[in-house]
C-alpha cells in the first residue's frame, strides 16, 4: 500500500503536526491515511499541462504568497487572495484586519426597485461622479424575476438597465440565467479573484477557488471609487469522508452540514469543504455545497481547485488565473469530520434551513407545489437526476412541479441530453432560467396555507409566498414528492418506471 | 456618539432579512416598508414603534440575504439596533444608510422590553437608564464608524473624495 505524496494530504498532516492543540471536534486516522490513488497531484498536473499552462498563465503553486514571508503563523487561501488583491496589495495579512480591495468583478443586479435606482443615481450625480472607475469589471445580470413579472418590477428593470448602460456597464439580460451560475460557466470568474456579488449566494463561486463574497453596504463605494473592504476571515473547515449511499446526492450532504453547523457555524467566516467526498465530487455538487455557505453565515465558501476543477474551467475560462494554496500550518478555526456513507435524504422543515431531519421524518405531508432550481440546485446534473426518476411518471393531479433551469447553457445541454422533454411528459412546468421562485418574486409565488417541497436556497418565513409553508430537498426528493403528491423518499421509485 | 431609546426585544435568534421586511415590500418606499418591519415576528411592533426606539435582537440578526432589510428598518424611524450578533451583509447595510448596527454580547438578557437604553460609541458600552448598569458592546472599525456619524456611505464618500482631492 502506497501514500503517494499530495499536497492536500501534507497540509493536513502539517497541521496536526505544528498544531496539536488547534480545535477538531472528531478525528479519524483510519479516513485519514487511506490510500489517496486518485487524488489530485498538483506536480504531475503540471507537467501534464505544462504548455497550456504557460500559454494561459494559470499558477498552481502552493508558495504564491508565501514569498518574503518570515515565521508567520500560516495563511489560508482565502486570506492569500484577499492579501494579493489589498490595495495596496499585501504580503501576509491576520485574520480580523479590515482591508481596502478592489475586485476583479463587481456582478449587481438588474433589479426591480426603482426608488434604489433613482437614489443611486442622484447620489453620483450629487458626488460629482461621472466615470464609474470599475466599469469594465461591472456585470449586470437580469437574474431576480426576470422577465418582469409585473409593471412595477418593468419600471425598475428600466431604470436599471438605463443606469447600467448610461455607464457602459455590460447587461447580461433575462433569460442568460443566475449570476453565480453564469460568472463561472462563461469564464468570467477565475480562481485566485475577488469576486463581490450584490447577491447573497456569493459564495457558491468559493467551487473554482474564487473569494466570492456579498456585499451589504459599500455598493456607492465600489460604483464611485471602485473599492471595497474586507475583514480577513477565520476559516472553519468541513471534512467530508466516505462514499453516499445510493439515492442520496450532494445536496442532502449540503443540508446536512447546514443542520451541523447551523446558522451561525461559520458566521463572519470562511468556509472551507475538503475530504475524500469533496475530492471525489462532481462540479456542479461542489457549487451546491459552496452556495449553502451563506446559510451558515460564511463570508466565502472554498474548496481547494484540483484536476476537476481545472479540467472544468479548460474549456470555459481563457483567461489567467492564479491557484493559491493554503500553508501547512494554518489554523482553522474549526474542523467538523462528517461521514457522508451515514447520510439519508435530507429535508430542511419550515422555517430554518437548520432545522434538518432525514426525509422519513416529514414523508406523507400534503405539498401544493415542487420546486426545482435557483443557485443551490439548478445545474444540469440536479436536472438529470429529476429526468432520470420521473421519466414514465406523471405529476400528482394536485400538485404542480415547476423545473428553472439556473441558466441558459444548463437549459441547452438539458435540452440536448433529452431531460426537458421527459419533464414536459409528465406534465411539469419548464420556465426560463432565472431565480425562479426562490426569492418570492417569480415563477410559481405561493398562497398562505400552500406547502411547497423545493431545492431553492432558503425556507425563511414568508420567503416564497407570505403564509406559505417551505421544506428544501435534493432534487430527487423533490420529483419523487411530485409524483406522490406529498413529501416522499426518492429511493421508493425505480429509475425505471412500469 | 451617544443615543438613547427604549427597547424593543426581539429574543428569536437567526432574524433573517427576510424576516425583517419581506422581498414581497421591497418596491415599496421606505416609510411604508417601516409598515411591514418585523411583521412575521410580532405584528404589533411596526404600528407601536416610536421614532429613536432601539431594536434588541438575539443571535445573528439580520442573517441570509443582502436584500435592504435595513431601509423598512429607517423607515420605522429605528435609532439603532443592539445585538447578541448581527449578520456581516446587515451591519454594512445599516452603516451606509447611517444606521448603527452593534454586536454586544449578553444584550438580551441586559436589557427588558421597553427599557430605556443609552449606546455610547465612543466607549463602546450600552447602559440601562433604569438600572444604571452597563455593558460593553463590540467595537466597529473606525471607517464604519466616521460613515455611520457622517450619516451614511454618501456623506462618508464625500468627505473622502474631498480628502484624496486635497492630497
């Protein structure tokens, strides 16, 4: 039996080594130190790669931003990419400094309230701003009810778009999908980058290895200066060993860990996914468990860019990117080992998307509608997995399913692969891509009393419908409710129906 | 800086934005998104609310999406908001409308609705005007702090424009 030697593997064992007495809530040696064959050799990678590489400028090196860095305390990737994109920039930063930054991307919103639009611009005017410093580093996405749902919505999408475009800020228009989907399936988002998105499911770029982070306030700062800060987070880490169960997929995993950690498991923090799971994962599964950073309070997700990622972005992204690494002995706030093989389909219950209990817990309640996408679940493999159970199925006579694919390029290759038919077959209701309903404004709202199974991000009070009932699941769990007409366990429905 | 108001409490950890003004009001202006504050937690609180009253909240208040919660918030007429702990996106919001937004740790069980409560910025304290006990708060970083007494990311922007032009 072999260890071949992994960089992933050193930074931990280098931990645990210089650090003895740094929190783990769980240990496992024997998870640890199994043979790792298959794990992502950033040597071999590479040399394998080396033209492209070169040609692309892209640096997988565990030293950037270890240069000229004396005997401090280690750093985390994270606070490596914030450190490099300080201004100005930053050799070695510690955790809780404020930094001033400027991104590599601002993504805002085309949104619906006109009142904001009008104040934003009378206040620039006000300031005497003209030129807006990042505008070729603005993209406008129409993601949030998009096409206008109503004409109060169509007068702030208005006088947005005309803000945006008055500005030379590019508009990426409705229909083209959600901005965290489409930042990295069009290349516009790459590892080592600041990515500052007025939307709230920043994070879910941490899958690339982008600091992909919301903003509350600052937006005036970022429109007039073009900069931004930034606390330098801790960093918790989230270990996730072992092999799923059959019928069970990533985003049960991701609600798991939301009901672990809970809503304040990483609050102000960053959050980091590693472990034999995580390795082993698919990209779009490793978008799902970034994007559920922000309910556990995570300023950014991260997983450490391997051959997966970099053999995902390879046709996608074209432009330079820097890979960092965090230090052997950087220490993490804390560590949580979970074992995935112990994972049942999950369901988060109303109204918190901590309170988490395995799918028979909740089966045989009465749903009114089911939802599948938003930026936590609506890639292409969320779709197939619904195609594949529902296939030879219809929708409850009860209930209505409604599928919005998270963007454009997962609604063609659904298209393509034969998905969007099954799920016209059995009756579902296919939209465009956007948000959907998830933010309550779009696509399928709900009437108090009614009770929604859906993959979206959030079942906060109120969120989909005022009085309405929300319960989030996989995918799966929520075809297979479609069909039963009530909350129900994937795994009691063949593949391959009669 | 100092500023007095009575307490409204609000014990429930995990007040999400959501919570504190429904997306479904987000169009509306802001003194009629004061109407809906809070409303699913207690629908009393919008329609009593005195101007300069003070939100007490529990753990991670103002959590989950970036939405500006904080306008219904102002628009109510609220002089601060005191908390166990307030989420990131919601204490930058707050500060660039001019909001103070302050974590103070062991505020729910310090102060009782309707107390009439001092916030001390300079020395990070909250005192109980009835009891005459007081408890330290977080301290915020000084740029947060010049925007939030300037009165919001405008003025802050301002000033620091007319500060880089003087250079």
């Amino acid at each position: 039996m072999c260890y071949p030697i992994c960089w992933a593997r050193l930074s931990y064992r280098g931990r645990i080594l210089t650090n003895p007495l740094r929190p783990v809530t769980k240990f496992q040696p024997a998870a640890r130190l199994r043979p790792c064959g298959n794990r992502f050799d950033r040597r071999k990678w590479n040399s394998d790669h080396q033209e492209e590489t070169a040609a692309r400028g892209v640096i997988t090196a565990r030293a950037l931003g270890r240069q000229k860095r004396g005997n401090m305390a280690g750093m985390h990737a994270l606070q490596k990419i914030v450190a490099a994109k300080a201004k100005p920039a930053r050799v070695e930063v510690v955790a809780g400094e404020f930094l001033e930054i400027e991104p590599d991307i601002f993504s805002v919103i085309v949104s619906f309230n006109a009142t904001e639009a009008r104040h934003l611009v009378a206040n620039l005017t006000d300031l005497g701003v003209k030129d807006l410093p990042l505008k070729h580093k603005i993209i406008a996405f129409s993601d949030h009810g998009s096409p206008a749902p109503s004409a109060a919505a169509a007068e702030g999408h208005k006088l947005w778009r005309d803000f945006y475009r008055a500005h030379g800020v590019q508009v990426i228009d409705g229909g083209a999908g959600i901005s965290h989907l489409v930042l990295a399936e069009r290349g516009m988002a790459a590892p080592g980058e600041i990515v500052i998105n007025q939307d709230s499911h920043a994070p879910t770029l941490g899958a690339i290895g982008v600091f992909g982070t919301s903003l509350g306030g600052g937006r005036m700062m970022l429109y007039a200066l073009g900069r931004y800060w930034i606390e330098v987070p801790k960093v918790v880490l989230v270990k996730l060993e072992g092999r799923l169960r059959p019928g069970v997929y990533g985003r049960d995993v991701a609600l798991h860990i939301n009901g672990v950690l809970g809503q304040q498991g990483a609050l102000g923090m960053g959050l980091e996914f590693a472990g034999s799971y995580v390795i082993e994962a698919s990209m779009d599964m490793r978008f799902t468990l970034c994007n559920m950073g922000t309910e556990m309070g995570a300023v950014s997700s991260y997983i450490q860019p391997d051959a997966t990622t970099l053999s995902w972005l390879q046709p996608r992204c074209s432009k330079p990117y820097s890979v960092f690494e965090t230090d052997r002995d950087f220490v993490y706030e804390s560590t949580h080992v979970i074992d995935v093989a112990a994972i049942e389909p999950q369901v988060a219950v109303p109204h918190a998307c901590d309170d988490v209990k395995p799918v028979s817990a909740v089966a045989g309640r009465r749903i009114d509608q089911a939802y599948l996408g938003s930026c936590a679940s609506g890639r292409l493999e969320d779709i197939a997995t619904a195609a594949a159970l529902i296939k030879g199925y219809k929708v409850h006579p009860d209930v209505r399913l409604i599928v919005t694919p998270g963007s454009r390029d997962v609604l063609m290759a659904a298209t393509k692969a034969g998905y969007i038919d099954i799920l016209h077959e059995a009756n579902a209701t296919v939209t465009n891509a956007n948000c959907g309903a998830c933010p309550g404004i779009h696509g399928g709202i709900l009437a108090p009393g009614e009770v929604v199974i859906s993959t979206s991000t959030r079942n906060n009070k109120g969120r989909m419908g005022k009085g309405a009932e929300i319960y989030l699941a996989s995918p799966a769990t929520v075809v297979a409710s479609a069909i039963a007409g009530c909350i129900a366990d994937a795994r009691d429905y063949s593949q391959e129906a009669g | 800086m100092k500023l007095n108001g009575s307490a409204w409490t609000f014990t429930q950890e995990d007040i999400s934005t959501d919570l504190i003004r429904a997306k479904a009001w987000s169009h509306l202006s802001p003194k009629e998104q004061g109407a809906h504050c809070l409303e699913e937690v207690d629908p009393a609180f919008a329609a009593q609310a005195q101007p300069g009253d003070f939100i007490v909240a529990g753990k991670n208040f103002g959590c989950g999406s970036s939405t500006a919660a904080h306008v219904a918030v102002i628009g109510l007429g609220i002089g601060a908001v005191i908390a166990e702990s307030i989420g990131k996106l919601f204490i930058t919001n707050a500060a660039s409308a001019g909001l103070w937004a302050v974590s103070c740790p062991g505020i729910i069980t310090f102060a009782r609705a309707g107390d009439k409560l001092e916030l001390d910025t300079a020395a990070w304290q909250v005192r109980n005007l009835a009891t005459g006990a007081s408890i330290a708060a977080n301290p915020m970083p000084g740029f947060l702090c010049e925007m939030i007494e300037l009165g919001g990311e405008k003025n802050y922007l301002r000033a620091r424009l007319a500060r880089e032009a003087a250079v």
